[in-house]
C-alpha cells in the first residue's frame, strides 16, 4: 500500500470519525435541547406518581365515651404489570415467592408448556384450589385473598396488555408477620407493592351487630348514584345500621400526594401533598354498652330457657327519646363484613329460618297483645265513651251476637278473657291492672245488646296512630318497619272480606290484624309515662370531629302531642301501676326490682305460624308471644323499656324477669343474693334488715254529707289484721297537709278534703319509702274508703347501694 492511500484512508477514517461525534453531537442536541422536555416529562411520568391518601373513617362511642367502632391496619399486597422483570425466568421467581408466602397458586390454568414432566408446573397447576375450587383460605386474623381461586399469574395477565400500570390487588387484611417478609425481601420483588389502608373493627360483635350494621364495597347496580357524590369503584361505604344511616359524617375525604418511585415502583418519598386528607366525624351514641350488655344476656338467657329463637328488648328515655338498649336476637358479628365475609358465611346469615339480618326490634311486626290496651282504654276516656266509675261484669267469656240471627243465641260467637272465671265489676284501672279482655272488647267495639256503643273501629284505629302504630318512627336506623293498623279497607283487599265487630274485638285486646313493632310499643308507654308526647326515638347524641368539638348534637323531636286530660291520663298511668303492686295485677309475682315503683303492662299475644299444629283440640291457639312493656319510677320515669320473646309464652312468666335484670342494673340494684348456707336462713344476719312494704289501693267510694270530700281507710298485715301506730302522710297537689295515725285496729280518717284546695291528693306510709302512695282524685259529696296492706318482708343490705 502506497502512502497516498495511507494518507486517504487517514483521512478518512478521521472523516468517519468527525462524522460519527458530529451525529452523536446533533442526536444529543435533539435529545437533550430540543426534545429535552418531552424526555424529561416521560421520565417523570416514570418516576412520578399521583397517589390517594385514604382518609379515616369516623369512630363510634358509646354515651360514656366506651370506644365501640374503631379503624385498625390492613395490608394488602398489590402487583403493577409494567414494573415485573421482562426475564420469564426472574418474573417466574417472583410468582413463587409470593405463592410460598401468600399461599396462593401461581396459576390455576393447565397449559400445554405445564406438563407432567415439569415438577414445578405440575405442583403448582395441583394445588388446592384447584382441587377445592370453592374453598378459601381465611387465616387467624381472617385475612382474604380476593383472587382466589384464580391465580397470580392468571390475574396479571388479564391486565397486563390493557392496563399495565394498574395495581392489582392478589391479598387482602394479609397478617403483619407476612408483610415483614416482603418489606425484607422488596428489592427482589420489583413490581410488589405493599398498601396499608383502614379497615373497620367492631369491637363487641354481634352485640351491637343490627345497630351499627356493616362496610363494604358499593354495589355495582347503585355505583351512579354514589359516584356522583365524589365516590370511586374500590371506596367502602356504609351498607347497613348506623354505618349506612351516618355515611356522610363518617366517611371522611381522600387526600391527593405525588410521590417518588424507583425502578420497581416501590415509593421513595413525597414531592408534595396535592390535597390533604380529612378524616370523617365520630358519633356519640346515646346507648349504654353495658345496659345493652345486661339486656342481651339476660334476653338469650330466658330464650335458652324456653327453647325459642327470635326476641328483641328496648330501653328509653321516655324524656326526650333517647335509646338507652336496643337489642335484637339472633344477632350476627358484623366483623366479618368488615374482613371481607365468604360466600357460605353469607349465605348461613341469609338462610337462616330467625332472619338474624333484620333488626328485629325496629323492623319486626308482630301482635302487641295486651300491651296494647293503653290505646283503647285511653282512647274511650278521652272520647267519653267510658268514665272511672264505669264498671262493666266479667263472666269470663262475652257473647256476642249474630248481626243475622240475634235471636238464635247457638249462633252467639264467643270472646274469652285469659282468666275463664272472669274477674267481675272492673273499670279502667282495674282492667288494665288484671289485663281483663271483656273490658277491652266492649270498649273498643261497643256491645250492642246492651246498646253501647264504644270507642269504634275508625276511632280506635285514629288513636293507636296517634300513639305512633302504622307508622314509622323516623329513628335513625334505616330498615325501619311501619307495622299495621288495619282498617275496613284493607281487610275488604286482602282478605275480599267486610270488617266485623269481631275484629274491633280482637284489634282492642292487640290481636287480630294489628301488628306492631317493638319500638313501637315502647314509644307508646313513653307517652304514658311522660304526660302525652310522642318523641322520635334516636340513637346518636353528638357528632365529633378528629379533635373532640361538637359538631352536630341532636335535639329531640317531638312528633305529636297527644290531647289527654291529665285526669284520664291518670286513671292510666294508675292502672299500670296497679299491674305490678295490686295482689291481683298480672306482673305483681314476677316484677322484682327493689325499692323502685314501676308501672307496666304484661302481654300474650297469640298467634299461628304452623297451622295446624299450634291449635289444640278445642280449636285455640296454643302459640304465644310474650311481652313486658313498663316505665320507672312511676312518678318520675327516666327509663321506659319493652322485651318481646317470640313464641315465649306468658309475658308476665318470661318477658318481666328480663325487664327486673335490666332495671336492677340501670337503678344500680344488686341481682338477686345467693344464699350460702341453709342454716342461715332462718335469721338475718348483722348487715341485714328486715323491711316492710305495703300496697295500697281504693276499695270503694260512697257519698258523704258534709260540703267538702274525706278518705277512711285501714292499715292491716299481711294477716288482714289491722296495725297501730302507723304514720299516714295526706299531701294535695304535691304539698303535705297532715299526718295522722292509725288507731289501735289500724283505722284512721281524714274528712278535711276539698276538691277546691286540690282535686289530686296522696297518701303515703313516710315511715315505709319503699310502699307505693295511693292517688286519689276526688269530688266533693263522696268519701273514698282505703287500705294499706303489709307484704311478706323483704331482707335487704345495710348498704345504700339499694337505694
């Protein structure tokens, strides 16, 4: 080769050279001038993220500030397609590591690369979800897997051409000692992500379960209603109770951050917090977990006891509302909602004969019995249609009959009373003490032999709407049930029949078509016990937000006021007393609460779900449902409460021995003492003393010669002897005008009443705080004849933890 051609070759290859930095000058300039944002946006774009930032649900209280509801830690794990290896082999190490850790299947698809011969493939195509395609794994701590039994590599390929960037959820709720492991191990995992979000605990399960109800995810059918306010696809709402009724207040607002990533999409640091996340409000309820506590035992307690299944109690504040205990049975653990609830759990809760989904104290209907008697014996005092000293006989069974026929008295249809002997002369007072069902039948329907008229079918039905049935009471709880207050109408459609007197009958006794709620019911004696206002029940006292202010109380509600005049109204309320302190009132041997005067109302309802077994062979129902509806003190209520026992029997026999174990621990009463040793039965010991009680009641009234009113009575044993030396104190509107004493037979008298001082009077035992006063509204011209009788003494502790 010739130096020219060395030179030219030189020359060229220095030419090349010059050429080749000259396109790697220009392509760095285009790169780095002129296309320089657009890299730079792409690689932001690859190391920026938008990333949420969950914001807390609101927690739950109790009245005395018992955390109920609170929000701990879930770990889910996530896979981002686009941040796997490209390498089949290293992203096939990956799905094995998950798998060992998260006991998932790789895959759960059998492809031809998979065969036997490939030890690996064949282990993971045979695992157990493929030969228990419907099981799932819930580890201690309850967590799911949302994929299974579909496996990891399966859910990833689905996105990985449509959505590569999209995280994917393969484990939910994973335990903290799993998540350890992929923290450890997260430089070889590129691609695994690991969140960590709130999720709710219910921290008394089933026993506030149809209260607070349940989170979960939207529906798909109501997604457009709730993404127009804001919401996402994978957001957790309120489905259920309190959870659903309080979803705004709770649910908080997300927060928006941009946040570094590395290469395998795991978060380096935040660049700045676009919005920040405001946690929801909290609730204070107006419940006292341990009265519900108390009520819910002693409620399974007696259903154990008589072999049934359904129930619900209710405690008030017959004052303004306020749901001190509301409990239904059979209950259900909310939590597992919260973790995520299986297809078999779900279907045992929605299977289930006793509906332990519905919230059977606001949305059960059922035939209030007897405890719906307040609402004719009102109704026909304020209409006029009876009057205190309206007496009607009780032979035990009322005739009454054919409209027809009237003269052919075989065709007479019969109406018992519970007590087949019947229980005499009966007004007002004494009907609703010994639950008389003749009473009822004539007031309610009239009797028209007699040429009495009654109350009515369309004054009845006006009337026990005013007290709140056939309506819903607007608690805050969704689900709530209306009931039913029948009418002509509404029989002549559902059962193409007319309305007979019969029905008027059974309606007034709270039988028949009229179904009730139990919140019902206990709205009702409410109304009673606080001199005529209908409130609206309500659970929640006060909103609050993180910090602990008041944001939002609620005030109660008064639905109506009823017009009663306060002299009927205690006619009522003294007929309910009598119920629990007349020898002969229905709950006067079941009702045990210690120095407490309470007023109630027992109640059986009939009634025939497997027809025709629950019929004797004299054609009666022998099925009953068993009712206590009542209010303490009688003179100052603070507490109104009901207990309903489906199918439980007699009222007084099964629903008052719950209501004693509610109001012992409401009034701080000790439960019944449990005696050691027989031998120290016979004396009290030194820290106890025997203490006397005594009822009272009006035997009778004649008139009187002078002007002006007077009471005579007597104060006898438990003997029928009369007793001496007893203070009586006579007080006339609430202010004390004498005290006399008992002479040496237990007589004592007072003739200077006048119903121009006062035309309410009471007479109580000072000297006996645990006997109950007797009211007397009295008339100038009559004289009213009383009487004190001792009970059996009671032993009771030196203590004051009774009083």
């Amino acid at each position: 080769m010739t130096e020219f051609q060395i030179q030219i070759r030189s020359y060229l290859f220095r030419v090349g050279v010059l050429l080749a930095f000259a396109i790697l000058a220009a392509q760095l300039y285009n790169l780095q001038i002129v296309q320089g944002e657009t890299y730079t946006e792409l690689a932001d774009a690859n190391r920026f993220r938008l990333s949420q930032i969950p914001a807390s649900r609101g927690i739950i209280y109790d009245k005395n500030g018992d955390l109920l509801v609170r929000n701990r830690a879930s770990y889910s794990v996530l896979i981002i397609p686009s941040y796997l290896p490209d390498d089949a082999t290293a992203e096939a190490k990956i799905f094995a590591r998950l798998s060992e850790l998260l006991n998932l299947p790789v895959t759960t698809k059998l492809e031809p690369s998979a065969g036997y011969n490939n030890g690996h493939f064949h282990a993971i195509t045979h695992h157990q979800y493929n030969r228990q395609l419907n099981q799932q794994i819930i580890n201690p701590r309850s967590r799911r897997y949302i994929n299974a039994p579909q496996g990891l590599r399966d859910e990833v390929d689905e996105n990985r051409v449509y959505a590569p960037f999209r995280p994917i959820t393969v484990a939910e709720d994973v335990d903290p000692i799993t998540i350890s492991k992929l923290e450890e191990e997260r430089l070889d995992l590129p691609g695994v992500i690991i969140e960590i979000e709130p999720i709710r605990e219910y921290i008394y399960g089933d026993l506030l379960g149809p209260i607070l109800g349940y989170t979960g995810p939207i529906p798909e059918e109501q997604f457009d209603l709730y993404e127009a306010d804001g919401y996402e696809l994978v957001d957790t709402i309120g489905l259920s109770g309190l959870e659903f009724q309080y979803e705004e207040s709770l649910r908080g607002r997300k927060g928006l951050e941009n946040i570094e990533i590395d290469a395998t999409g795991q978060k380096i640091r935040t660049i700045s917090q676009l919005e920040e996340a405001i946690p929801g409000h909290n609730l204070r309820m107006s419940l006292d977990i341990e009265l519900q506590r108390v009520a819910t035992e002693a409620l399974q307690e007696i259903m154990d006891q008589e072999e049934v299944n359904q129930g619900a109690a209710i405690a008030m504040n017959p004052n303004n509302g306020e749901i001190l205990a509301l409990v239904s049975l059979p209950s259900y653990d909310n939590n597992i909602f919260s973790r995520g609830i299986t297809p078999r759990e779900l279907s045992l809760l929605s299977d289930d004969p006793w509906t332990p989904l519905i919230n059977h104290a606001t949305a059960g209907f059922y035939p209030p019995g007897s405890t719906f008697k307040i609402v004719p014996a009102t109704g026909a005092l304020q209409e006029r249609t009876v009057y205190s000293d309206t007496f009607f006989f009780d032979e035990g069974t009322l005739y009454l009959p054919n409209q027809f026929a009237p003269e052919n008295r075989n065709l007479d249809q019969p109406f018992f009373c519970w007590l087949r002997e019947g229980h005499g002369e009966v007004n007002v007072t004494l009907a609703l003490s010994y639950s008389c069902n003749v009473y009822f039948y004539q007031i309610g329907g009239g009797y028209y032999p007699e040429e009495y008229e009654g109350l009515g079918r369309d004054r009845l039905a006006q009337w026990a709407e005013l007290f709140g049935y056939g309506e819903v009471s607007g608690i805050d709880l969704p689900g709530e049930g209306a009931g039913l207050v029948p009418d002509a109408r509404w029989k002549r459609l559902n059962h193409a029949e007319q309305w007979l007197t019969g029905d008027t009958y059974n309606m007034s006794v709270g039988q028949g078509f009229i179904l009730s709620t139990p919140l019902q019911v206990v709205n009702s004696f409410a109304v009673i016990a606080n001199g005529g206002t209908l409130y609206r029940p309500y659970l929640v006292k006060e909103i609050l937000d993180d910090q602990g202010n008041v944001v939002g109380t609620h005030q109660p509600e008064v639905i109506r006021q009823l017009d009663i005049d306060p002299k009927f109204l205690g006619l009522i309320q003294q007929g309910l007393r009598g119920v629990i302190e007349d020898p002969a009132g229905t709950a006067y041997d079941e009702f045990d609460v210690p120095g407490i005067i309470a007023s109630g109302k027992t109640g059986t309802a009939e009634f025939c779900d497997e027809y025709p077994e629950c019929i004797d062979r004299n054609g009666r129902v022998q099925t009953k449902h068993a009712w206590f509806a009542s209010y303490a003190p009688s003179y100052a209520p603070e507490i109104a409460t009901v207990v309903f026992v489906y199918g439980g029997g007699e009222g007084s026999v099964v629903a008052v021995p719950v209501t004693n174990k509610i109001l012992r621990h409401y009034f701080g009463i000790d439960q019944e003492p449990v005696i050691a040793d027989d031998e120290e039965d016979d004396e009290p010991t030194e820290t106890e003393v025997v203490t006397s009680t005594y009822t009272a009641r009006l035997m009778a009234s004649d008139t009187w010669v002078t002007e002006g009113s007077g009471v005579s009575g007597f104060i006898v044993d438990e003997h029928g002897q009369g007793v001496s030396e007893i203070i009586i104190e006579i007080s006339a509107a609430g202010d004390v005008v004498a005290e006399i004493v008992s002479n040496e037979t237990g007589q004592f008298d007072y003739l200077e009443m006048n119903d121009e001082q006062a035309r309410f009077w009471q007479l109580r035992l000072p000297d006996y705080p645990t006997s109950a006063p007797l009211q007397l509204e009295i008339t100038n011209g009559l004289r009213y004849w009383v009487e004190f009788e001792e009970q059996p003494p009671q032993i009771a502790g030196n203590s004051q933890t009774n009083q």
